[in-house]
C-alpha cells in the first residue's frame, strides 16, 4: 500500500479541496467582520444609555441595518419553491448554488489540475480511466463535507454561523453530488473485471481491490436508499441506524481499496468522533434533572394532544438562546441502562425558559435519580418556598398573582399540569432581566409536543399512565436570532410551530419591559393557525404573561396577536388574550403584514407546514425583509 501524491487525479482531489477550502475561509472573514460591525453598534447603543443621551439621539443611533447591502440586493434569490420527487421547499438561491456546484465539479474532472502545456493548442480528451478516477477522488472530498456538515458541534459552524439545522440540507446535496461522482468508477471498474476473465463475478470481485470497492459501493448505496425524506419520516430508527452501518462500511472498505481515502476520510473521521464525544459529554455528564411530564392537553376528536416536559438544565442558562432546540432521548424506566431508545434523539424546540432559576431544587423535591422523570413527585414537610419578590415599583400582576405568593411551589400533581408553579418563575424570571442576574447557569425549561408520530404518542400515553421515564439532552442547538436590531418582529406559527415564536416574543417582552437599550424591537406580532382552539390553552399563561409585562413596560411596546382556527366555524367570542379571532378560515399572510406599522424593518419567523412557510417567506422576500424558518428535516 502506496501513497500515490503525485498522480493526475489525487492532485485533481486535493486542489479540489484546497479551492472549496479557500472560498469558505474567505466567507467566514466576512462573516465575523460583519458580526463585529453589530456588536460596535450594540455598544454604541449601551454607551448612549448610559451617558443619559436624549431619546431623539438613541433613536436616531437605533436606526441600523444588520443587513449588508448586497444581501438586499441578492434578495429576490430568497424565494422558495418545490421540486417535485426532491424537496417541497428549496430556496433559489440554493438552486443556483448547487448549480454552480456541479459545473465546478464537473470542471475538475475535466481538466484537473489545470496545467497549461504550450504545446496544446486544444484540449485533449483523456482516457475514461482517468476521468473515473478523477470523479471518484473529488467524489471523496465531497463525502468529506458530507461528515462536516453532519456535525451537531464543529469549528465550521462556530466560523461561518451555519447551524446544524442549517447545514443538514447542504449534507444531503453533497452527499447525492459524490456518490454520482462514484457512479462512473464503479461502472467502469466493472466492465474492466469483466473482461479480464468475462465471468460475472469477477466484474464485482476480481481481487481483494475489486471487493473492497464492491462493499464500499453497498455501504454507499444503502445510505443513499434509506435517506429518502419518507423513510426518515415513518421509520426513523431504521434510517438512522442503517446510516451509522453504512458509512462504517463504506469507509472501512473505501481505506481497503484505495490507501489515499485515509487522507480525505480520516480527518474529518476524527471530528465526527469528537463531536460525538462532545454530545456524549452534553447529554450524559451535564446535569439535567426532571420535574414533570404531563399532559398539557388531552387527545381528543378535534387534536392529538400535547405533552408537557419540565427539566432543569446544567448549562442552558448560558448556552441558550430563545428560538433553539434540543435533542431529547427517553426510555422507560426500570430497564438496563443500556438501552437503544438512548441512540434515538428526536428534535424538540424549547417553548418556555424561566430566568433566575437556581435548580429544579429551589422550587421542588424531587427522585435521587436526576435522570428520571416521576411524576409521583410529593413535597416534603409541607414548606413553603420563599419567592422573591420585584422591586418596589416594578411589581407585576400576573395570573392568579393572588395565590402565587402562597402557593407550595414544591407541589407537582400528577393530574394538574399546571400545578407546577410556573407564574411564580415567570416573576422571578423578570425579576432577573430587570437586574442583570446572570450568575447562574442553571435554567428551566419546558417543551410542548404534540402527539404526531409513534414517539410522541407514547410519551403522552406515559403521561397519562403516570409512568416514570429515562431522560437525557443533548443542546441547545440553532441560530441566535438577532430579532433585536429590527423595529418589528413578526411571527407566523402554523400548530405547534408556535413553540420558537413563544421564546422569542417572551425574550422580546421582558427585555423591553425592563428597559434594555439594544432591543429596539417596539412593535411584536403573531399570526397563529390551528385547527382547534383547544390547543390555545396550553400556552394562555404565556399570553397572559406578556400582555401584563407589556403593561408595565419601561420602553414601549406594541403586541398585535391574532388567531386562526380553521376547524370551528361556529365560533363566537375573541380568544382572551389574542386582538383578533378568527373562525373557520386561514390568514391571508400579505394583508397580515400590510398592518404592520413599520414596512422596512422587520424580522419574520416562521415555524409550519412547509406551504403555510412558503407563502410566508416568499411575502417576506418580496417586502425585502429578513425572515428565518424552522426546519427539523433531519
């Protein structure tokens, strides 16, 4: 075994990278000097807070773009549309991404590694045994990124911004992209076994190379077959567990057959491991302890039902961000300890984080067992839990304020989801923006899931049985959503889609409420459909919360909400705490973001069905504003 370096195509492969490498370094330079540009102009902000400046002169300093001029120009790129058989929501500019992609893909293999001989005056087609090679080894590099892009954690993400969620279409694309690109050497080195000896198999066979790359090739070609978007969808474990097969047999197999696969696999082999050591460190030695699951609403004819987990976190306090998700595995309780449910980790977005916590052992008594969740939780001794108070002046009125005050904040009933005391950590949790108390690291937090698939069908199942679960977490993940430095956020939730927009529009509430200077955001909408307005009450604490902040507020602020439910025609009265209801039919999304009050700064997020967030994006794009969506198709 030989390391060839200097061979046509192995230059071809590593002038390949060296090209992709550059480009990327030079996006992540702009990346962070633009990343620079807004934190000067945070700290401009604060400054003019501080020295008493007068109000005309902050606002005057509040009017920044975060976006860069070209980003403006190249907007119209933003649009998204369906590709039949592909994808049912892809951006144009992705279109033409991947586009240019494959012409440069296509150059290499061409005319790799691009040396000029005067004594050609016309390109020279090469043999099909170069060319083979040559698309194999930039389809290596390709599988590469593949591994990159397939990291919940990596330096890539943390220089260019791109997020997991992010990324993962990008690994799927050039995941596609390199096994074409393998396609030609496979078939090729096929026909050549062939006619060494014209036995079938020897075509697949021939030698110890021939099999290697034969088994390399299945181990390709299984990912390849499992990976489509309905197989992940309705039998995740077998995708997920058939990936992890296949890649180790496609790498394991590929390093056989050519030794130079160990410099284009291995590399980025060891960053996935590290990443994987990584989320093995985040979700098992980070202390995540259970408070309660329960059914926040119960299945019935009209909706699936929706669970509610309460846990505290180790680290989230400093590592989250409102908007981000987190990766959860459970498994019944009472079972080895080595369970395959643990290597099943499905994506749930936050929906609810209470500042100011200092443990789930401030408020509860809980199991030893920090990782189990019981919901035979029972307070000991019967004592009250002293909860602290706002400053004079500052007190809020929240919902059943009354009582909060008396209430055991230790009581969990496994009957009540509501029995957690959840107003007195939304108090604290003001208390805690209004006074800069960020001295720990611990938080709350809860997630809402809907009954949809198998998983989520048994989770609320055990909440109704009252039984007791294994539970880990891997995250936070996602982008930091700098909705701050817009004068609108507007929200547009679709279902459960609501869960990001709840964090962003309670961040966006008490920070305002208690005068922080650099969230310039004044006015805050949200356009929610669903099917049943029995799904409202899940989350009207929430609304309650943010209209009596909004009340109290240090710096003004608008809330404009508005509800959809499609599936009650019938219907009479305004849901509490929304403006406008409406029965029976869908939001018309351009006249919803016609009443917002300003038309050029705003940030739009959007979370549903991938047609309910295309018809949103798309009207984004055509106001020229910035927007985000949630995806989980992972």
């Amino acid at each position: 075994m030989k390391l060839r370096t200097t061979t046509n195509f192995h230059i071809a492969g590593y002038s390949y990278a060296f090209f992709w490498w550059g480009l990327f370094t030079i996006y992540c330079i702009g990346y962070q000097v633009n990343r620079w540009r807004i934190f000067l102009h945070r700290r401009k902000q604060l400054k003019l807070q501080k020295e008493g400046a007068d109000a005309d002169i902050i606002a005057a300093a509040a009017s920044f773009d975060p976006a860069l001029p070209w980003e403006r120009w190249m907007r119209p790129l933003d649009r998204v549309v369906a590709i039949p058989w592909v994808t049912e929501m892809i951006a144009i500019k992705h279109i033409v991404g991947v586009s240019l992609f494959l012409i440069i893909n296509v150059l290499w293999t061409l005319f790799a590694p691009f040396k000029w001989n005067d004594a050609f005056s016309s390109y020279k087609w090469e043999s099909i045994g170069l060319f083979d090679r040559r698309a194999a080894f930039i389809g290596m590099v390709n599988w590469g990124f593949v591994f990159m892009l397939a990291s919940r954690n990596s330096l890539l993400s943390a220089m260019s911004g791109f997020t997991f969620e992010q990324m993962i279409p990008y690994h799927r694309w050039l995941a596609r992209i390199g096994l074409l690109e393998f396609i030609p050497h496979f078939v090729w080195r096929m026909m050549k076994g062939y006619y060494k000896t014209y036995t079938p198999k020897d075509a697949l066979f021939y030698n110890i190379e021939y099999t290697s790359g034969t088994i390399c090739m299945f181990g390709f070609l299984l990912l390849f077959i499992t990976s489509f978007g309905y197989i992940r969808r309705h039998f995740f474990e077998f995708f997920y567990y058939a990936h992890i097969i296949g890649i180790i047999v496609a790498i394991i197999f590929a390093c056989i057959h050519e030794v130079m696969c160990f410099v284009y696999f291995i590399p980025v082999v060891i960053m996935w491991v590290a990443d994987r050591c990584w989320r093995s460190y985040q979700s098992w030695l980070i202390p995540v302890t259970p408070i309660q699951i329960s059914a926040a609403i119960q299945k019935t004819e009209r909706q699936e039902g929706i669970v509610r987990v309460v846990f505290d976190h180790g680290q989230l306090g400093r590592l989250y961000h409102p908007g981000q998700y987190v990766f959860v595995a459970m498994a019944k309780k009472g079972k080895e300890w080595c369970k395959w449910q643990f290597a099943n980790w499905h994506p749930m977005t936050i929906s609810e984080v209470f500042r100011g916590s200092r443990g789930a052992s401030s408020f509860t008594t809980l199991s030893t067992d920090s990782s189990v969740i019981d919901e035979a939780v029972t307070p000991t001794d019967n004592k009250k839990t002293q909860i602290d108070k706002l400053p004079t002046g500052k007190q809020d009125y929240a919902p059943n304020a009354a009582v909060a005050d008396h209430t055991d904040a230790a009581s969990l009933g496994s009957d009540d989801s509501s029995s957690l005391n959840t107003v007195h950590l939304r108090r604290r949790g003001a208390a805690s923006v209004a006074s800069s108390d960020s001295d720990s690291s611990n938080m709350v937090a809860t997630l809402h899931i809907k009954a949809l698939g198998g998983f989520t069908r048994d989770l609320l199942d055990h909440a109704d049985k009252n039984l007791p679960l294994h539970f880990k977490v891997d995250g936070p993940y996602g982008p930091r959503l700098e909705y701050q430095d817009y004068k609108v956020l507007s929200c547009f939730a679709a279902g459960i889609g609501i869960t990001p927009a709840l964090t962003l529009i309670k961040d966006c509430v008490e920070r305002r409420s208690a005068g922080v200077s650099t969230v310039i955001t004044h006015y805050i909408q949200l356009v929610w459909v669903v099917r049943s307005s029995e799904e409202v009450k899940a989350f009207a604490e929430q609304i309650d919360y943010w209209r009596e902040r909004a009340r109290v507020s240090i710096l003004p602020m608008t809330l404009d909400l508005a509800i959809y439910v499609t599936r009650e025609p019938l219907g009479q009265d305004n849901i509490s705490g929304f403006d406008k209801t409406v029965y029976g039919s869908r939001p018309n999304i351009s006249a919803c973001m016609d009443t917002c009050p300003e038309q050029k700064s705003v940030f739009v997020h959007t979370c549903g069905a991938d047609q309910f967030m295309t018809t949103v994006i798309n009207q984004a794009v055509t106001r020229k504003w910035d927007y985000h969506h949630e995806t989980f198709e992972f």
